[in-house]
C-alpha cells in the first residue's frame, strides 16, 4: 500500500492516516502533510515565472526568503538574493562594493523598475522610518527634556540640530536635514 499524497509512492506507515513516514512527520510538525513540500524547478526562469506575483506596482517574490526577509532564488545550486538575480538578468553583473537597493521599501518586491544600485552607505540611510529603538515614532527624532531632539549620524558624524517643542516641528528638520545630507537615499521617517 502507497502513501495516499498524489505523486508519492513510497510505503504507508501503520496507523499513519495513510500517509508515508515523510508526510506523517510533516503533518505532526506543521498540521499539514505536504508542508514544506519544495517545488523542483528545471532552471532558475522557471523558478522566478512561478514564483513571483503582481502586487500594486511591485513584483512580489512568493518564493523562499533569508533571515533578515530579503527573497532567495536557487541558481546552480547556490542560494542569491532574488532580487540581484532580477538586476543582473537586466543589467549584468553588480559592481565591486554596489548593493541592490529597494526604491519601493519592499524587501520581496523583484521588480527591476524598483531597484537601484547603491553602495553600502547610500542603502542604509535609505530607510521607510525609524528603527525599533526610537521611541519618538520619527527617524532622527528622540524626546530631550520635554521637546524633541534632532541627530543624524552620517558618515561616522553625528549632526545635531536643535531640540523642538513640537514632534512635528522636529519631523520637518529632521526631513530637511536628511534631504540635504543624503540626496535622494533620504529614506522617510
């Protein structure tokens, strides 16, 4: 008797709802036999024409993604960024010290249109808002003795400019300053 998951035909397990080893144990870790089930695709175009999906106007990639939520596509076996697999099947291979950057802060948007290159600098002020530490809710901006505090660090720099007695207020220079210093890796806050 055969497992009864389409495609497989390896032997049932006794009192494992009709299924082989390998699904029992997949539907005992995530409740779902065929999860983590891989789809094996004969070159790395068959790949992306299947996993990448329309969303708005970025291309999202439904395939795999890294730890820090950037998308992996397979190619000869080695696992790369999908998004600089869609840069260089553009525009060839990138650059000693450039990065594919995202312009649509989407980390699994592959769309050629929403990337650039930059180097590793230009994409780390290029952020979508503050990080996890800020406790204002506004990059650059952090509360100083009942107002709001501007600093930008900026090439090992730190620039301060001034305290505001508004969130607002400290917003708008905190843009204008970003603006002036990083060009358009600005980011927003």
């Amino acid at each position: 008797m055969t497992c009864d998951i389409e495609g497989c035909d390896r032997p049932v397990l006794v009192a494992s709802r009709g299924w082989c080893s390998r699904h029992y144990q997949r539907w005992q870790r995530h409740g779902d036999p065929e999860a983590g089930n891989r789809d094996c695709y004969q070159s790395p175009e068959e790949s992306w024409a299947a996993r990448t999906r329309k969303s708005g106007e970025c291309i999202i990639w439904t395939g795999s993604a890294d730890s820090n939520g950037y998308p992996r596509i397979y190619v000869g076996g080695q696992g790369v960024g999908a998004h600089r697999y869609a840069w260089e099947r553009e525009h060839g291979s990138i650059p000693e010290g450039a990065e594919v950057d995202h312009i649509c802060w989407e980390p699994m948007c592959v769309n050629i249109a929403h990337l650039r290159l930059a180097t590793r600098p230009q994409n780390c002020s290029y952020l979508s808002g503050p990080n996890a530490r800020n406790t204002s809710g506004v990059r650059n901006v952090s509360p100083h003795y009942g107002g709001y505090s501007v600093r930008i660090k900026s090439r090992g720099t730190v620039y301060r400019f001034g305290t505001y007695p508004t969130l607002e207020q400290a917003a708008k220079v905190a843009a204008r300053e970003r603006a002036r210093l990083f060009g358009e890796y600005a980011g927003r806050g």
